[in-house]
C-alpha cells in the first residue's frame, strides 16, 4: 500500500511516525516512573523499619548495661531484672522490625517491564535505517546531504 493509496503523503506519514515513537517513549518513560516509584515507597518503608531497629538496639544497650551492673551489685531478683526485662523488650521489637525490614527490602527488584520494552523498542527502531536526501535538481548534482546538529552549528 503506497502513500498515495490512503491519501496522506510521504510528509504526513512521517509525522505521524514521529509522533507515534514520541508517544511510545513518553510511555516508557512514564512506566519506568511507576516501576520506581513502587520501588521507592518499598525500600523506603523498609529502610524506616531497619532503622528503627538500629534505634532500639541502640537504646537497649544502656539497658542491659545497667541491669547486669546492677544484678553483679545485687546478686538476686531485684532492681537489675526489671531492667533485663525492658532490654529484653526492646530486642524482641527490633528483631520484628529487622523482619519487616528484610521482607519489604526483599521485594525491590528491577522494573523488569520497563527492560523489556525498552529492549523490545530498540529491537525494532534497530531496523530502521535512515536514508540519505537528495539535493534537489537545479542546484548542481545530486548527491546526499549530510545532517548537521543544531548543538554543533
């Protein structure tokens, strides 16, 4: 089927190729946002768990520190047990902030789709090969003009 048989012309068609492939990268582009995006709000909740994690252990250092000095002075069930039991608290929730951690960090993975298509994309713009335009005739003979860059002029 030729230009001629649809009624739109070399030009248009052109054009409309043009547009087609600006619109197929902006969608690319917008999928990758999403895939990130996602991925992001992920890493972000599991970071916040992990450190939060981090905190908590570091608070039951002082903890544990003052319950075994005070159970070596005390040598019995007092003052120091209460304080192993807080230390003892605060390692639990850590340990099931580090999981909550380690499952939410554990689903970041690349934005596959993305890949994909972009691969898909390049495959099929890998077959198109630009043809060289002719000097029209009346300005000497013809013969390919090269494309010059508009950041290079």
């Amino acid at each position: 089927m030729s230009a001629a048989d649809d009624g739109r012309s070399i030009g248009q068609l052109v054009a409309a190729a043009t547009t087609e492939l600006s619109a197929l990268v902006h969608e690319e582009i917008a999928l990758a946002k999403a895939e990130l995006r996602q991925d992001v709000k992920r890493g972000v909740i599991g970071s916040g768990a992990a450190i939060a994690a981090g905190a908590l252990l570091l608070f039951s250092l002082p903890v544990f520190s003052f319950a075994a000095a005070y159970g070596i002075h005390n040598l019995g069930l007092g003052l120091a047990w209460s304080f192993t039991v807080v230390g003892a608290v605060y390692l639990v929730l850590a340990a099931v902030l580090l999981l909550l951690a380690k499952a939410k960090l554990s689903k970041v993975e690349p934005p596959r789709r993305t890949i994909a298509s972009a691969k898909e994309s390049a495959a099929l713009l890998s077959n198109v090969k630009p043809h060289p335009r002719a000097v029209p005739k009346g300005r000497g003979e013809a013969r390919p003009v090269e494309h010059v860059s508009r950041s290079s002029a």
